[in-house]
C-alpha cells in the first residue's frame, strides 16, 4: 500500500506516466498497477488522463494532501533508524557546487569526520529541497535565499562571489554599475531570487536564460554574451580571475545553504556534520 501511495504522489508531481516512472525507477506498466490497485482499494477514480498528461481527480489531489505529510515521516523515521545508526549520511547537493568547489569542501569534511559515509546526489536547488521535505534526503547543501522555507532549518554557510565572463574572454570596457544585458541562471533556480534585486541594483539585465551556470559560462567562453556566474563555475572552466568581472565587492553574491528538516537538524551526527561543513566553508 506505501508503494503505492507514494506512485500517487509522485505521479501528481510528475504529470505522466512516464516521468513518474522514471522517478521511480520503475516501469510504466508498473505505475498504471499501482494506481489501478489504490483505485479498487478506494472505490474511487483517482486520476483523469488528457492525452499523454494525467491529473488529479478532486478524490486523488484530497488523498496526496493527506498521505504526503505521512509518507514524508515515514522516510525520515527509516533514515533515522537506519543510515543515522550506520553512520551514514544521504545529502543532495546544487548541481553547480558539486561540480565546482563542493568536492574539495566535502572532502575536508571526510578528514574531520573519519568514520562517516556520505552518499550525494547532484541535483538543482528546488529539487533538493523537495526531496528533504519528503524524507528522501537528510541534508542539503544548496542555493536560494535562506528566509524562503520556514519548514526547513536553513544557515547560510557561505556567500559566493557572482563573477561576469565577458564574450569570448575579450576585453570588456565596463564600469561596475553601468547597464549591462547578460546570460544568466533562469528563474525557477534556486539562485535567481537571491541575485535578482541585486543584478537591478547593479544596472544588470538577463537578455537570455539558461537551465545552469555551466552552461551560461560555456555559452559566454563561446562569444554568445556576457556570462554572469558564480565564481567557482567560472574557475573551474578554467577561467582565470583576471578574465573576469568580480561582483563580491558590490554585494552580488549567491547564498550556499545547509538545510535539513527540524528533527533531522536536532541529531548529533547531523549537528556534528553542520559544524564541520560551516568550517570548511569558510576557507574552500
């Protein structure tokens, strides 16, 4: 029954059959199983399809609302008693600062916390701070704006230059303030909102957006505009700071959070681990 509840949810995330399948990581036959099976449980039609798309009945969207919650405590009581008890933790992790600078910060936190296994998953912002709300993962190391999500505990650890890479690494004659059309991250990142005020402050419009930083850079090194990015991307492509314009001075920078669920957040492991990552943070 868990398992099936849980293809409810995640259908009604999803919107088809074959997102939720691969989510799952099942197939899609398996998917229509679960559904058809909560279907007879219940006596009632829970989901409705328009072509490929399927949406909630008013029976099923009342069900998610109800079972989410459950489902949610459910995971975090296995994580608890399980990856806690073994020393483990299960963290997601912004796509960009695994790329970037994340690993090196990660491994200076294996060193202080020798006996601890860590198992990451790279994903975007709002993605990690979805699966810890649903119990998936126990911490996350992401972006965005800390006041943003009141159910979750959420420290800023670190705030990340934001550096323009000029078109095709030419010589770029600009004066900090002056107006200036860049690439940059789209709006349903996790880091748009927190550098959005700031870019109007500065004169500094998106002309074009782009799913990830990596990409924005790419596209900037390829001679397609201006690339505003955070620092770490752009030194990892290779970038020398003296190719770019350096924000952090005026105060555009990108917040990196550590964020857990309230239960997960009062654990000794995980306040240890909060500790350490907070310490590396400051120096990586």
């Amino acid at each position: 029954m868990v398992e099936n509840l849980e293809t409810l949810v995640a259908l009604s995330k999803a919107g088809t059959m074959m997102e939720a399948s691969t989510a799952l990581k099942i197939s899609q036959s398996a998917v229509s199983k679960r559904i058809a099976n909560l279907e007879r449980y219940y006596d009632r039609r829970l989901i409705e399809r328009h072509g490929r798309r399927v949406v909630l009945t008013h029976h099923g969207t009342r069900l998610v609302e109800r079972v989410t919650p459950l489902l949610s405590e459910l995971r975090s009581v296995f994580l608890e008693d399980n990856a806690l008890r073994k020393g483990k933790i299960i963290l997601g992790v912004s796509e960009a600062i695994l790329a970037s600078w994340g690993p090196r910060l990660f491994a200076q936190v294996r060193t202080g916390l020798p006996g601890v296994e860590f198992e990451f998953h790279a994903q975007r912002s709002p993605v990690v701070l979805d699966r810890l709300r649903s119990g998936e993962y126990m911490v996350g190391v992401c972006t965005g704006t800390p006041d943003a999500d009141t159910d979750l505990v959420s420290e800023v650890i670190r705030q990340e230059p934001m550096v323009i890479i000029p078109s095709g690494l030419q010589p770029l004659k600009y004066q900090v303030g002056e107006p200036l059309s860049v690439i940059t991250i789209e709006s349903r990142s996790g880091a748009w909102a927190s550098i959005e005020e700031d870019m109007l402050r500065l004169s500094l419009t998106r002309a074009v957006s782009l799913e990830s930083f990596f990409a924005v850079a790419q596209m900037a090194l390829a001679g397609f505009g201006h690339g505003l990015v955070p620092a770490g991307v752009a030194r990892t492509l290779g970038v020398d700071d003296s190719a770019v314009i350096g924000l952090a001075q005026q105060g555009l920078t990108r917040p990196v959070r550590f964020v857990a669920r309230k239960s997960m957040f009062a654990q000794e492991l995980i306040r240890s681990f909060y500790a350490e990552v907070s310490e590396a943070a400051a120096v990586v």
